[in-house]
C-alpha cells in the first residue's frame, strides 16, 4: 500500500479552488496545516475569510474529496478556522492591490472585460430575463461572467438567478454569490425582505460606485449590467462609470416601445458609447396549428435597429427575435434560466443564438500596450 505524505496531500489541495474566490486555497493561504496520521488517515486544517462564510459546508466537501482522492490517504477530516485581520488585509492585497481607494478594474486602459449594458426605454420588456439567459448560456460556453443588477429600484436578477445568498465581505472587499456559475450582485442583497429602495441619484451613483469598485469580480470575460428603464441616472452613471461599456438595447415588436427603445439606444450618441445590437422579446406566439400569432405587432426591433444605424452612423444589427413561451416565463420563476432547464425550447435557441454573437470577440487588446520597443537599432 503507498504512503500517504504531506507533499502528496498539499498537492491534491492545490487544486481545490475557493467557492467563492474561484483561486486555489493554497495560493490564498487558506491551508492551516496538515498531519499526517498513524493509521494513514488524514487532519487538514482550513481558514475561512469569515466566521460567516456561507460556503463552508461546500469547501470541506471538495477538501474531503481531494484529500480522500490521494493513494493511501485514510479517513479525512477537516477543521475550519477563522483568519485573522493580518490575514484577511494579506488576501485583500494580494487579489485587489495596495491602493488606498478601490478602482473599477472594467474602466482600466488594460482590461480585457467586456462589458454590456442592457438596456431599454420602458418597462415590462423582459429585459431582465434577457440578461440571465444571455449570462447563463455565456457562462455555459466556459466564459467567465458576472452579473450587476443596476435596476436598484426593480432589481429581480437574484429571483431568475434562484439564489437569495447574501455576499460575504473580507475588509471592504465583498465577494459576490454566484449561481448557474455567474457571478451577481444586486441591491435585493443588502435590504430585508422585499423592502423597496427609496434612493435619490447621488446615492444611486454610489450605489453603483461601490459594486464596480469593492466587489471582487476576478477576472472576467463579460459583464452584464442590467439596466433600469429609461435614460435617467443610473443609465447616466453607467457612461460616467464604466465608459467603455457596450449598449444592448431590448424592445419588443410594438410600435409604441419600440419608440422609446429608440431613444434608450440613442443615448450613446450623447455618451459616446457603442451600441452593439437590438434584441426583440415576445415577438411571437407558436399556436398549436403551427401558425404564430403576434400579439404586441410586429417589425419593432428590426425599426429600432434601422433607425440607430441611421441615427449613429455605424451597423447597429437586431440579434435576435425571441418568441413568446411559457416555459421561459416559469423558468424565470423558477430561478433556472431557461438555456440551461429546457435548451432546446424555441426561446431558449434564439437566447443561446444571441450569447454566441455576443462571445465572438472573446478577449480584445484595443487600446493595450504590447511592450514593443519600436527605436530602430544601427
């Protein structure tokens, strides 16, 4: 029989990533220390960042996996400490930096995050919905995603995200939950039960500060960042905030919404941010006889996209027209996107379409320095 060793068991727990930090354990200086036993068997200790850290039934299951995984490793067990405030400051340099005050990383000349703001003129346009399918199908493709709920006042992304896990704090920086594998914060976090949020605009904008600065979003590939209806604050300190972020617009086929999409989308003129494209929602009803019925008209989306592409002077294309099911409404409901519970749904393909347009351009280098020396040698 092998000899279980300490080298060997260290090695297993370099591959346990934190839950929520999404980096091994060892590189995070979450291993306490390891004995080896008479018998074979095998005490691992582990810190938490916090007492409170709602992941920990979770992290000693993948510890007590990956130690049980090594040959001759007996009965495993896992003691959970606490870090000190030493510790924690030591995390918090090592994933975020030394800098006095947080930065937004997504606003750095180096960041290779891109970031899409999903936006709309009026309510009731399943722009939400939209937003977690898109995350969610992203997310399957191996992309690394997260999710900012930014509709502080109708915030319903943790609801279609199935999740009501709060975010756990090391110092000032807050580590976001994740579900479906994305990474999401909203404000629905951080009030009691379904209390409505009564903010004005300054603390709309600090609202929206703190989770592009303080949360710690690792290194992603997308961003969505959920909109509130309309061209008002938020959409406003969103250009301030995060310059670089690409407008999606969602309408639906009705003339009317269609309208004020138009004017959602044609905030980027006054922002100079780029319009990456339209996506229409209910835009059909399948009937049983095969024929569709289009309940809000039809034509609003492929206008809405004519018309920016005029207005704006550059391609704004429509994405994608997503029909009418129940199925994606109970999806909703039910926390599971729709990608993911039912793939094959006729919503759920045209969703899945449109993350693949948007993942095309995976990781970009506009605007990044290479390190060329250009001086000409004699």
């Amino acid at each position: 029989m092998p000899v279980v060793t300490e080298s060997d068991v260290r090695g297993a727990l370099a591959k346990v990533n934190d839950p929520e930090i999404r980096k091994p354990i060892t590189e995070l200086g979450m291993v306490k220390g390891v004995t080896i036993l008479a018998d074979g068997g095998v005490h691992v200790g582990i810190y938490l960042t916090t007492a409170a850290c709602p992941l920990r039934t979770t992290l000693t299951d993948l510890v007590t996996r990956a130690v049980a995984d090594v040959p001759g490793a007996g009965a495993v067990t896992v003691e959970l400490d606490v870090m000190s405030d030493e510790q924690r400051t030591e995390l918090r340099k090592q994933l975020r930096g030394d800098a006095a005050e947080p930065v937004i990383p997504f606003a750095q000349p180096g960041s290779l995050t891109r970031v899409y703001a999903v936006a709309s003129g009026k309510g009731g346009v399943g722009k939400s919905s939209v937003t977690v399918n898109l995350a969610a199908a992203l997310a399957q493709r191996g992309l690394s995603v997260g999710v900012l709920d930014a509709d502080i006042y109708g915030h319903s992304v943790p609801r279609m995200l199935g999740t009501d896990q709060r975010p756990t704090q090391v110092e000032r920086m807050i580590m976001p939950p994740i579900a479906h594998e994305v990474k999401l914060i909203s404000i629905a976090m951080f009030t009691q039960g379904n209390t409505p949020v009564t903010w004005r605009g300054p603390m709309l904008h600090r609202a929206l500060q703190q989770f592009l600065a303080d949360v710690f979003w690792g290194d992603l590939d997308i961003l969505l960042l959920d909109l509130p209806p309309g061209t008002g604050d938020i959409a406003i300190s969103i250009a301030q905030l995060v310059p670089n972020a690409e407008i999606l617009v969602v309408t639906t086929p009705q003339p009317a919404a269609a309208e004020v999409a138009e004017r959602a989308g044609a905030m980027a003129l006054q922002t100079r941010q780029r319009v990456v494209g339209v996506v229409e929602n209910m835009s059909w009803l399948d009937l049983p006889d095969g024929s569709r019925m289009d309940l809000y008209g039809s034509g609003g989306g492929q206008e809405v996209a004519d018309r920016l592409t005029q207005a704006i002077g550059a391609p704004v294309p429509l994405l994608g027209q997503i029909p009418i099911t129940q199925e994606l409404r109970e999806a909703g409901d039910a926390g599971t996107p729709i990608v993911l519970s039912k793939p094959n749904n006729a919503s759920a393909v045209v969703l899945r379409d449109i993350a693949e347009s948007l993942a095309v351009r995976r990781r970009g280098l506009a605007g990044m320095s290479l390190g060329i020396d250009t001086t000409r040698h004699q």
